[in-house]
C-alpha cells in the first residue's frame, strides 16, 4: 500500500520538492538469461575490467572505467558489431559522489540489440573523445560539455553548441537555478543594449508561468491582441478569449468567454 499523503491544494504543490529525488529502478535480470548479451560480455572481460553488468528493460547495461571507453566502444563497434552511438551523454551525481555518470547507447542492427556502457568521473575530470568512432558523438560531446561542462579530451571543435559561446554556468547541472541566475537575467539586455541600459530596460522575466495578456513586448497578448510596441495604459477594454480561428471549425462549437461559467469554489 502506498503511504497516504493529503491532496489538500494539490495543484498548487509540486509533486517532488527535492530537486536531487532519484526515481526507483525497474527490475534488473542477469545477463546469463541472453545468449547474446552473455557472448558480449565475456569478450569485454577479456579485454577489460568490467565493475558491473546486468539487462534492464531489454538492454544490457555495463559498467567500466571511463580511461577505458575509447578502447570498449572499439571493440564494440568492430568486433562485436554495435555499429550505431544513438545516444550519449551524462547525469549529475554531484551532490551525492561528486561524479558524473557517462553513458553510451548503442546499436546493433545485425544482433538487433542495444547495449548501454556506463562510467563515472569526478568533477573537473575530462572523458576521452569518441568523435573518431562515431560522428554522432560530436555534437552530443559538444551538448555535453555546454550543459554539465564535461570536456571531451581530443574532440575537434569543443565548443558550446546550444548556450551563447560566452555563457556562464552550465544549464543542466543540479544546482544551476531553475529560472536562471543574475547573469542570465541580464544577457541579453548587457549584449545589445550595454549594462547602462539596466536601469531603462529591466531583467529578462524567466518567469515560465508568468502570462500577461497586455504584454505588447514579449507577444503574451492573450485576448488582446495589439500591434507590436504599442503602448499599454492599462485602462484598455476587456477583450473575450477565443480558442478558435475566425470562421469556427465544422460541428463544433465556438467557444464564448461570456457564455461560459468560471468555478470558483474549489469544493464543488
């Protein structure tokens, strides 16, 4: 049975306040129950220290020092046949190890089976680059190093990909704020305008949830659709919410503002 918890303002509660919770696994088998998965991994042993190994969901996941992932995904990829990378990046275990967790996820077309490698480094630790095995890595190396700040040892080009070249922070790590620090509030304004426009212009709202309909600017003119610029008195006339295009859609009915009933006890 599962612990009861009072859904009193439910909508008004995230479902998890910690931003660290770590979601239970599924179920793990050994990887003797595949004849397959079982001849990969005895080579890899030959070959390699291998600190864990196990199937998940159809896949065998294998764990191995990250000085070796070079040399794995070689072999992999030339002997064993897990010719495709559709899949690379890494988790933060910052707060917990001090770590981060790189992942590799191949293919096998021939075998028809997947096979995920797995290692950890510590913070400010570089991987080896797997740009010359896989293309595909490139741009995920790339994503990688923009979003935790990972550098990839040997990769061509390792630069941001996603964030503006001078970005400071990296957007996927645990701690980086939700909505943004100081200096991704004032990017934009300090980039075009120059940090003397502050004053004139103000923060970037990161607000995600912040709508407002009288917004000439940032085009949330829910209702009140208006010229871009024009200026807002705030004394502007009501205008009803329509969700459909001007001529209606066949058999269904337009939906009106005014002949609509607005709930407004939460107990009924």
């Amino acid at each position: 049975m599962r612990t009861y918890k009072p859904k009193d303002d439910v909508q008004a509660k995230p479902y998890y306040t910690d931003r660290f919770y770590v979601s239970p696994q599924v179920p793990k088998q050994d990887v003797g129950s595949d004849e397959v998965f079982a001849s990969d991994l005895s080579v890899l042993k030959e070959n390699f220290t291998i600190h864990d190994a196990y199937i998940q969901i159809g896949q065998m996941v294998v764990y191995i020092n990250a000085s070796d992932n070079y040399k794995v995904l070689e072999l992999l990829r030339d002997k064993l046949d897990y010719t495709q990378l559709s899949e690379m990046s890494a988790i933060d275990w910052l707060a917990k190890q001090n770590q981060f967790e790189i992942f590799y996820q191949l293919l096998s077309m021939e075998k028809r089976k997947r096979i995920r490698i797995k290692c950890f480094i510590d913070k400010d630790e570089a991987i080896n680059s797997v740009e010359k095995l896989f293309r595909s890595a490139d741009w995920s190396e790339r994503e990688m190093y923009d979003m935790f700040g990972i550098k990839a040892n040997n990769h061509p080009f390792l630069k941001r990909i996603l964030m503006p070249y001078d970005w400071e922070g990296y957007p996927l790590l645990k701690t980086y704020p939700l909505e943004g620090d100081e200096f991704a509030a004032w990017y934009e304004v300090d980039k075009i305008y120059g940090k003397e426009a502050r004053e004139i212009i103000g923060p970037e709202i990161r607000d995600t949830a912040r709508v407002d309909r009288y917004d000439s600017e940032r085009f949330a003119r829910l209702g009140h659709e208006v010229p871009k610029g024009t200026k807002i008195t705030g004394n502007e006339p009501k205008q009803p919410l329509a969700y459909q295009e001007e001529g209606g859609v066949f058999m269904i009915d337009k939906f009106d503002e005014n002949k609509s009933t607005i709930i407004t006890d939460r107990d009924r």
